[in-house]
C-alpha cells in the first residue's frame, strides 16, 4: 500500500468539512490520514469531531498571541512537529500570513463558498443573492498571499433560488463543500496536481462536465 499523505486539518467552527474528510479517510476513498486538526477557538465542534475520531487536536487561540505573527508561528510549529505535508483549511477564519505561505510552499488549500473570483471575503452567501447572481457555488483554491486569491483547483456550482436565504444557499453550497473537498486532497494525494502561474492542471486529466446549465431553466 502507498503511503498516505499527511494532512493538517485548520478549523474555526462547527467542522462539518472536517467530518466529510474524516469519512473519506475512514471509508479509504481517500489516501490521506490527518495527522492533526488545530482549531483557533476553544469551543471549536470540529475539535470535538477529531476527539470522536481519535485524532489529534490541538487548540491554538489566536487570542493567546499578540501578533498575527507569532500565532502563525506557533501553528506552523504545530503542524511540523506532526509531520503535515498538506495544510487544509476548513472554515479558518484567520489570515494568514507570508511566514505560513512559505513554511509549506503551494502547500495551503482552501475551500471557500463561493464561486472565486466573485465574492471572496465573508457573508458571500447573502452577497451573492443580494447581487442577483442566478448561480453560486464553492471553490477549492491553492492559498497565496491574498484573501481567497490563489489558484483554483476544483468548483462546484449551484443554483441561487427565488426564495433563498443566506441559510438556504449556504445549506446547499456546503453539500457539495462536502464533496469537492476531499475530491481535492485525494488529486493531490495522487500527485497529480500541478501549479502553473494561475493555472493548475490535473494529470492524468479528469474528465471534464461540458454541457452547459440555465437558471432560470429553459422552458423547451
Ligand atoms: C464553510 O462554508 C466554508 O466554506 C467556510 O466556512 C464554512 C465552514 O463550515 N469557509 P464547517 O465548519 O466546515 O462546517
């Protein structure tokens, strides 16, 4: 058997992208084991979630630190003593800085709910339907010195209904989070990801969707 890439797991939150990674991991649709999950808040759920897993979990609180600096410091520590390959930032609501980029080089994903380049930053959802965007969706992108700027690696798309709500589409958008998600980790687990400027290509290729979507649908 190969050998597993070891990831490290950021989390801010409830964690449910964790839980989605934790299942592909257990169920070996993924070859990937997380070596560790470091959340910035005490009351993190997705340090509950690791705990239930048997997986190693440390908080870190920003709060603790009094520059971004020094936090990052400290994590990159953390995420080195457990021998991370791969740094993945499910619902990290902190900055990052340059110190992070360059510990692991083109080595920072993360997943943002929404379709980049619209709508980087925070409250995307409600930015997106209150811009009457017709589709949302998330984003799987490589970290790089700007907030949700770097190379894209895999989107999903999704439908912004008449009635929706932040919630609603959040809902939605964070269903196929779960999918894209360790769909991404597991091409970079098999060496196949490339990064080119802003373009990352995939080798061998995957085969790509090429029939278009309509919203509001085409009334044929
Ligand atoms: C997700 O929507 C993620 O894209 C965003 O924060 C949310 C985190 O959800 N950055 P969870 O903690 O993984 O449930």
């Amino acid at each position: 058997m190969s050998k597993k890439l070891r990831i490290g797991v950021l989390a801010s939150g409830g964690g449910t992208n964790l839980q989605s990674i934790i299942d592909r991991c257990q169920d070996d649709s993924l070859d990937a084991e997380i070596a560790v999950v470091i959340c910035n808040n005490p009351g993190a759920g997705a340090l509950e979630r690791a705990a239930q897993a048997g997986i190693a979990n440390r908080c870190i609180n920003h709060r603790d630190f009094s520059s971004r600096g020094d936090f990052d410091t400290a994590v990159v520590s953390a995420l080195q003593e457990s021998g991370v390959e791969l740094v993945v930032l499910a619902g990290f609501m902190r900055i990052i800085t340059q110190t992070f980029i360059d510990a692991f080089p083109d080595r920072v994903i993360n997943i943002h709910p929404a379709l980049l380049p619209s709508f980087p930053g925070l409250h995307v959802q409600q930015q997106a339907i209150d811009y009457g965007a017709r589709f949302s969706g998330c984003t799987v992108h490589f970290v790089d010195g700007g907030v949700d700027t770097g190379p894209i690696l895999i989107q999903a798309v999704v439908p912004v209904l008449q009635d929706d709500t932040a919630e609603t589409l959040a809902a939605r958008i964070l269903e196929q989070e779960h999918r894209i998600y360790p769909r991404a980790i597991q091409l970079i687990a098999e060496n196949r990801v490339h990064i080119n400027g802003r373009q990352v290509s995939i080798d061998p290729a995957c085969p790509a969707s090429r029939s278009a979507i309509v919203n509001p649908a085409l009334e044929d």
